[in-house]
C-alpha cells in the first residue's frame, strides 16, 4: 500500500455524493445517512475489504462491519468511524477514518498472513450508521446503540423530517441485519480534528485523552398566529422574536463565559406556520451547550432556564435534553498510541475532543483509543474542510502501528 | 334569500380545508392557493352562481368570474374577494366577501329579471387567485396580474416551494383560462377588518378610505458553515445568530415608533443547511414593513440597512422589495358605501387598512369600494378569527345595498 494509493483512493471515496463537479476548486460531500450516496461509499468501501478476505455484514442497526476472524468465538479491534455526512459538507469528517481503517487492517492482515504478525484478537472495520445526526437525531446513533445506550426498538422507530423510520431506511439500501456485530474489546478511531489546536501548535497527530460535556436539546417557544399587517404590537404573541431572544441568549452565554470554556449554537430551526404575512405561531429549535465539564454546561443550562421564564408575549420549554458527560479516555491506550506516534517519526500532542465521536460512545464501553490529523484553519462541517495530505498520510501510518501494536497485544497483555 | 341562508351557506364553505373535525370548539380552515381543498370551495360556489343564470369562467392567471351580462359588450361591476388562505387560518379571511357576494348577486340578478332594477353595467362575482401569498409569493397575485402591475408571465412562472409553478398548479385543478375576465368599471369588496378599531368603536361597518404604505422584502444572510462542537466562536460566522439579530431589529423598529405608527414583522425564515450541530451557513427571510405613509416605511428601511451593514460576523442583504405606496379609495365610493349603511340602519366608521386586500390592487386601475365588518378581537390569520354574526348579516346587507346603487349607475351617473 503506497501513500500515492491512499490518496488516490480517498479521491474516489469522495466522488459518491460530491457537492460540486470534478475539477472544481472547493468539493465537499452531500451524503447523508442511507441516501443512496452513503449506500453506494459503504459498498465500495466493503467490496474492497471483501476483495481482501474480509467477511461483510451488516448489524441489526445498519452498522457495517468487515470482518475477519483468525482466533474463532474471540473478540475483535474494531477500526473505523462513518460514511455518513452532514449537507454540505466536507469530504474527510468520517469517510477519511473509514479509509484509513480499510487500508490499515488490509495491511495488518497481509502482515498475519505472511507469518510477520501473530494476533490475539480478530479484526474488523466498521462504517456506523448515522453519526452526524443530520437526517436522523440524535447522532452518534449506530454506535450508541451497539454499545447499549440507545435501545435498539427506539433507534429503529425514530423518523427523519420526511418521516422515514431508520428501520424503513436501513431496509431501503439492504443494511438492516439481524445480528449483534462482532464484539469489539479495542476500539480505535482516526479523525480529522476539527478545530485548530493541532495547526496551531504545528503537530501532525493528536491523542484525545477525554471529551467536553454536552448537552443537546430541543426547545419550543409558543406563540400565536396573527396577521403581520393588521394586527396591532400590543397583541402579537410572536414565537419568531421570542425564538431570536433565545438564538442570541445562548450566543451571550458563550461569550461572556473565559474563553475556551463554553460553545453554545442553534444549527435547526423551523417556524410554524412559516408563511409571509403571518406572526409565527411555533418555533422550534436544536440547540447544543458544551463545556469542558458537566458543571459549566449545567451552569448555562440554568441560565438559558431563566431566559425562557423571563420572556414576554410568547412561552417556551426545554424538551428531548440529552446529556453527555466529559469521561476520561483509555489511559493506556493513550500511552500506546503516542509509542505509535514516536514509531513513525510523527510529533504528537495529547488534547481534548469539544465535538462528539463513534469513539466516544464506544468508550463507554469498550477500551477506546482516538487520535487526529489537523483541519486546515479548524474549518469544519463545510465543503472547504481540509488536511494537508502529509498530514493524513501520518494519521494513517499511526493508525496502523497504533492497531498493530493493539492486535499483538499491547500494552500489558490482553485482558487490562 | 333569508339570514339563516347566509349563515348555512358560510358553514358550508367552512368545511373546504377545515382544520378540525366537525363538532370542534375552534374550527379554522387550510385552503391554501390551486390546492384540492380551494378547487372544491370555488366549485361549490361557482355550482350555485351557475345555478342562477351566471356564467363561470377562470381568466388567464386563474381568477375565477362568475358572470351575468344584461348589456352586451358594457363593462360590469365587479364584487368579490378570495377562497385561498394561510395555513391554519380562520374561515372568515376572503371567504366571507367571495360568499356575501355571491348572495348579493344573486339577490340583485333576481331583481334585475323582476324588473324591480335597471342596471347601467354587468355583473360579476370573483374568487382572486392566491390573495394570502401563502403558496405563491407575492400576495394579490391573481388581481394584480388582473390589473396588470403584475405580468401575466411572470405570474405565471411563480414557483411555490416544492417548485411547483402557478401555471401547473391552475392546470392541475382546472382553473387556467385564456381570457382576460369581464372588464371592471367598479371593484367592491366586503372584508373582516383583520383588527380592533370597528370593535373599540362598538360600531358593525367600516368603510376604508386608504391603504397604508407597505414594504415587503426578502433578506438573506450569508454566513459560512461549521461544526458547532468544534469550531470556536471567534472562527465562527453564524447567519442564525446575524439573522436573530435582524428579527430582533425589526421588532424594536416597530416598538420604538410613535404608537400606531409602524409595524414590521417577519412570518417566514429558513435556515441552510438546517441540521444540528452545523452552524448555519445561509438564513433567508420574509419581511414586511407598514407605516400610513411611505415616508415611516422608507425611514424604517433606511434603520434595517443600518443595522444589516453594522452586522459583525456575517454579512446580509435585501432582495425582492415590493413597495405599495399609500392610496386614497375612490372618494364618491366611501360617500356612496356610507348612504347604503345608513339605509340600512348600520352604523358606519371611515378608516385605513394597514393589511392589503385585492380591493387595494384593483383601486390602481379601476374605482373601487371596501368594507369591513369587525373581528372579535382583532384576531386573523388564525384559526380562532371570528365575527359576530349579526356583524356578518350586517355585512351583506351594506354590500347589496351598495352594489344595487353602483348597478343603477350612482353615484352621479356612470361615468365619473
């Protein structure tokens, strides 16, 4: 596997679902979970792997894996991160950890099979269903019901805007499988950062040693519908103003907090009834407050309480709160990984993760190990997202020594 | 034709779209533009008028006529208003002036052919095509292309947001005419006031002297889209959080205006790529600004430039504005309505409509007459709107009354 293949091939992954026509300057990707782009990136992906002795299947929540089993009944690292993506944006935000799993445990097998690698667990990559959450909420779907947090029954009934169910969905490009999934005891994940901490301290690899607390919810704000042109200030019961007020108080949280220590952001909003000349008479909205702890989220959750019971003329409420808690990553698993690092010359920096990932709801669960290449100017969630390909060409060499390393048995035997 | 008549018949009317089952304590209607349910309404009241010697045929842009021509080749008068609505709006809106003129006409035809009544012009009823503006932008559409300040191909190639054009849609509930319709000499219409001034007053008819000045305007807010787990605030250019900021703008615009001086609102927003946990990247809205005289809607237009160009973070403009300049009702008309109420027995109030009615299109070209009956607390564009319902018989009788007088050629002959 050269690095000239490697990118060739990362190239061809972003053709399915690419936002603009080859040759243009700035491509991203529209490839959004089980549309017919994301089916056809997940079978090109399996089909090479399947090319290569790996065994493909799905799991009963639209999970791919890629399988292959040297030690029968024993568990497996798990390599891997998502196909899907968010409207619009850019090409690396999953499918690139994908790749680099693929071609990694490619070079692992062909290691095992010529004697030069002897393994104590199995081996397997995997596509999650739905990580961003962009036509199904919550994110982190596939991997959180793998792990158990999400009941499988609910994760299958939720809808998109449209109204299609996961399971319906899943059925609809051939992914809904009936089993369980191999069970992973490693995980590890390559991921692009998404910010700039890595850029800005000039280091190609990144070891995330833990998570920020997340708190993701839906508000409401109710008002009433009148006519825009007759009906007189004093009897407006405006749900779009009562929603702005809201849009710019977590936007004043955020601000006013020390730097670094609080995001807060609507990304939906939709109006009802939505229509010119008519006083909205419903708002809704998905916002997300993150911090480096639980407390300052709470903190600002508290504070956004308030500003909803101090508004005037309309009502609003807090519904479908979902809260993620900041949790240590594998200690050990960070250790190794920076060994891997040092291994092929890469510098590495230990850092935390604000956005959530597959390997964070694995690390619930299963001994984790995440690492990052930088995002040019931490641009993300956007066609212009971009990795120096140096950068990636590292990630995927650490990844590889990272998961060798994992498959021998390291660190300490393989029962920590 | 009896009050019970009018009454039955409006209930009747109600059921096209109705937004609650039979029965319901608050029962509105969804009868939006050239849908199933507005094809049905004019059906029905088309069904009767033909019934009663009148003749139904769509124009060009698909205003529904429906007509009676004593003297060959002689302009009519023209009563009506419009079946469309908003969504969930109430089941007065339009419907109630398209049904009272309906009974007028027939109840005036009845004399014409008893010989009780000697008319000067024609006669004919009309349901306006997509008044709301609620499927198609912009609002008045069928009778400003009836008028001609809208061109019938521009019209016609008007997309709803499924893309659906008002030609196709005309075409799929068979309402797309090739004629230009019976030439107006007089316009009248009978509407609910949409506010509170006839109720303060305790008074049941308004005759409407002028229109207040209107701007109505699109804006779009370009931003740049980002992960809003990872992305820091000083990298983040967030158009929801430019876009609140225009909203809350509008809003202060209006509140800080001597009292009743100004109104200015925005009744659709929507928000690109709208997913959660991606910054938006693109917000575009709908709003209109109303003040009696252009001079408060131009200032107020001048402020939200302001306050567009001093927007940090994003960047924003103002596309597709529509002014409606301020305009006096034809003068002999408001004296002509006031005699009719009188006759009667009405008591009568002259006033301003800061909402636009098709009545308000049609004065540009042809002598028009407006008359409002009060709305219980000055509700509209919801599905509790209401009158009552000795206002509405009222209504009828002051339309009929005044139709009779312009079909006699008064006032001051017919041709002032």
């Amino acid at each position: 596997m050269t690095p000239d293949a490697f990118l060739a091939d990362l190239d061809q992954l972003s053709e399915f679902g690419a936002t603009a026509p080859a040759g243009a300057a700035v491509r991203g990707v529209d490839r959004q979970a089980a549309t017919p782009e994301h089916a056809a990136a997940r079978r090109w992906v399996a089909d090479g792997l399947a090319g290569n002795g790996f065994g493909v299947e799905p799991d009963r929540i639209g999970n791919l894996f890629a399988s292959i089993e040297w030690l029968p009944g024993a568990p497996a690292l798990v390599l891997g991160s998502h196909l899907d993506s968010q409207p619009a944006a850019g090409r690396l935000d999953g499918a690139y950890g994908v790749l680099a799993a693929a071609h990694a445990a490619t070079r692992l097998a062909a290691e095992v099979a010529a004697g030069e690698l002897t393994p104590v667990r199995n081996l397997a990559v995997v596509d999650w269903f739905n990580e961003e959450g962009a036509r199904f909420t919550p994110s982190l779907l596939g991997s959180s019901t793998y792990t158990g947090a999400l009941a499988l029954t609910d994760a299958l009934a939720i809808e998109d805007l449209a109204g299609v169910s996961v399971a319906d969905a899943l059925r609809g490009i051939g992914c809904l499988g009936s089993g369980g999934g191999p069970v992973a005891d490693r995980y590890l994940e390559l991921h692009i950062e998404q910010g700039r901490e890595l850029e800005n301290a000039g280091v190609e690899i990144g070891v995330v040693t833990r998570n920020w607390a997340v708190a993701k919810f839906t508000v409401v704000v109710h008002g009433d519908q009148a006519h825009t042109g007759a009906t007189a200030l004093a009897d407006r019961h405006d749900a779009l103003v009562g929603a702005a007020r809201l849009v710019l108080t977590l936007r004043e949280l955020a601000a006013e907090a020390p730097p670094g220590q609080l995001l807060a952001s609507v990304g939906r909003l939709r109006v009802f009834p939505n229509s010119p000349v008519v006083v909205p008479a419903r708002v809704e909205f998905e916002a997300d407050i993150r911090g480096p702890e639980t407390e300052q989220v709470s903190r600002a959750l508290r504070e956004f309480d308030t500003a909803m019971a101090d508004l005037t003329e309309v009502t609003a409420e807090r519904a479908r709160v979902k809260v993620r808690p900041p949790r240590e990553l594998w200690p050990d698993g960070v250790a190794l990984a920076e060994k891997a690092a040092a291994e092929v010359g890469a510098r590495s920096l230990r850092l935390a993760t604000r956005a959530g990932h597959d390997a964070i709801a694995l690390s619930a669960r299963v001994p984790t190990v995440l690492i990052f290449v930088p995002s040019r100017d931490g641009i993300s969630h956007n066609v212009a997202e971009d990795t120096d390909p140096d950068h990636l060409l590292a990630g995927v060499e650490v990844l590889t020594a990272t998961a060798r390393r994992l498959l021998r048995g390291e660190p300490g035997g393989d029962d920590e």
